[in-house]
C-alpha cells in the first residue's frame, strides 16, 4: 500500500499540472463505498500537498485543490448514497459488505443514533466512511438534509486534508520555530488533549488521538524536547484516569444514563466484567482500546476497585501510553526521514 501511495505522489510529482484532477479522483475513492474501505486517499492527499508546496509551486493551487477533492468527495458519497437506495435488500451480498457484515450493523447504529449529523461525520472517520452513506441511502434519508450534510463536510474534510500539510511545508520554518519557542505551550496542549482522551465518544476520541500525535510528532520533528512532552501526555491520562473513576465512584447506580454512554451498554458491559476478571490491573490493555480507554476506569470506581492499586496501573499505563504516541518521531528518525 505504502508503494502504491508513494507511485502516485510521484505521478504527481512529475506531470503537476494533473494534480487538480487527482485530487478529485484520489477524493472520489476515498468516499466511494466500493472502494473507501482500501483506498489511503487521505495519505494521498497529503502527500501531494506537501510534495505541491516542496516544489514552491504558488499558493494559488491550495484553493482549487481544495474545490477538486471536495467535489470527488460529494460525488463518491451521493453515489453511495443511490447504491443504498436502490440495491438496500441485497447491498449486504456485494464486496465490501459481505467479507465484512460488521460494516452495515455498525453503519445502521451510528445512523440511527446522529441522524444527519452521521453523515456529516462519516466523511473524517475511516471506519465508518465507506458504510454511512449507503446506510443512509437504505434509510431514505431525505435528500436535502443528505446533500447539505454531504457537501459542508466534503469541503471541510478537503481543507483539513490539504491545506494543513501545503501551508506546513511552505512555512515549516516559521512553524518549527514557533514550536521550538513555545515548548510549555505545547507540553500544556498536548496535557489537555490527554485529559479529553478519557471522554469516551468515538467523534472526540479519533479526531483528539491524531492531534496529539500529529503535534507531538510535529514538535519532536522540529527539534523539541521529549521529556515535556511524555510528562505532560502522562499527566493528562492519569488525571482523565482519575476523573473517570471519579465518575464511576459517584455514578455506580446510574452510569448507563450519562449522556456519553449513551448506546454503549456493550462497552460497559465489557468493562464490567474486565474489572471482574482482572481487577484495578484491567486499565493496563484498556488503554489499547478507545472507548475502553475510559469506560474501565468509570467501572472501576463504580465497582470500589482499589483505588491504590488503580492508582499505580494508572500511572505506569499512562507512561507507556504517552512515550508509544510519540514514537512516530523516533521511528522516522531511526529509518532516516
């Protein structure tokens, strides 16, 4: 996969003038249901703005590109969208559906429970990109609201995608030097960031993950210091740790009622009986998981696991998380990028 990015990157690479073009094809895969599920559009995007911004080509393109891949995305999901439609008795017998059942169960639910909103979601979530509109297609989801949430979150999704990585090449000094300047500003974000990890909503989770990645990567890339930043990104999960124990501890009675465990009676169920099995010790793999991540360490004050005990795995686990989310840098640094 990776060899097929990096042909298309210097496809690119080579014939500039087609990049508009590809960006709406690259886009179109991406949000289309057939082939969302194994297409890397976003690293391709990605890699052709900053490859576009490498070769000081004028910022004038950043706006069209954007149009362009905003555009493949719209179209990739209303046609989706009429696929739904037309074929939703028998949907679940064509590739991808049928390797994969799981896709429209998990489809059907968020739909049922955003409404439109999962549309407009679905286009920055890879899980559930490639199932949202065909579910909503099957649904007969009315059209306006559809194409409204279909189209804002296109063009938003496209921005986010490429502009980012055209504007962090074309100003990557002026950045690093911001980064470098500002490092307890950083270590203070990414403390934050570490805390809303524990909120366990899969719209807060993923897009709150990339972003201390992406920042810690970018700030260690640029020459910062490590040790603020692992301190900080452990600091921020033992204190969300705390927290949702806390909210276990004093909500044991009712934890299912709490708005953002809402729908996830499963993932409850299975930290019950994890906390059962293992005890306090059961937040050690939790922090694998991403609603897990949270709803063990409620369960564990709902159920007065030790709260020593669960204080130390919070603390090791938390260390061990952290110092893996900024292992990007030291990967790259090793293989030579």
């Amino acid at each position: 996969m990776q060899e097929f990015v990096e042909a298309i990157i210097a496809f690119v690479q080579e014939n500039e003038r087609l990049a508009i073009p590809i960006a709406f094809l690259v886009a179109f895969g991406e949000s289309f249901c057939f082939f969302s599920v194994v297409w890397p559009g976003t690293a391709i995007l990605v890699g052709i703005a900053a490859l576009l911004a490498a070769s000081g080509i004028s910022q004038a393109i950043v706006m069209p590109a954007i149009i362009s891949a905003a555009a493949g995305g719209t179209l990739g999901y209303a046609l989706s969208y009429w696929i739904g439609y037309y074929f939703k008795d028998s949907i679940e017998n064509v590739w991808p559906f049928r390797k994969n059942p799981e896709l429209i169960q998990k489809g059907e639910l968020f739909f049922q429970k955003y409404g439109a909103l999962s549309v407009f979601f679905g286009h920055f979530f890879g899980p559930i990109r490639a199932v949202i509109p065909v579910v909503a297609g099957m649904f007969a989801m009315r059209q306006l609201p559809f194409q409204i949430a279909n189209v804002v979150s296109a063009i938003m999704w496209s921005a986010g995608v490429i502009a980012p990585a055209f504007f962090l090449v074309t100003f990557k000094d002026v950045v690093f030097q911001f980064l470098i300047n500002n490092e307890m500003l950083i270590a203070a974000v990414l403390f934050l960031l570490a805390v809303a990890l524990a909120i366990p909503y899969s719209m807060v989770f993923w897009p709150t993950l990339a972003l201390f990645i992406g920042v810690g990567f970018l700030h260690l890339y640029a020459g910062g210091t490590f040790w603020p930043l692992w301190l900080a990104g452990a600091g921020g999960a033992i204190v969300g740790d705390i927290a949702a124990y806390s909210i276990g501890e004093n909500r044991r009675d009712d934890l299912l009622s709490l708005r953002f465990l809402n729908g996830n009676a499963e993932a409850v169920s299975n930290a019950r009986k994890d906390i059962e099995t293992q005890g306090a010790l059961a937040i050690l793999p939790s922090k694998l998981g991403s609603i897990s991540r949270s709803v063990v360490p409620m369960m564990a004050g709902a159920l007065s696991s030790n709260r020593a005990t669960f204080s130390l795995a919070s603390i090791f686990s938390s260390m061990v998380w952290a110092a893996v989310l900024l292992a990007p840098h030291t990967i790259a640094t090793l293989i030579g990028l």
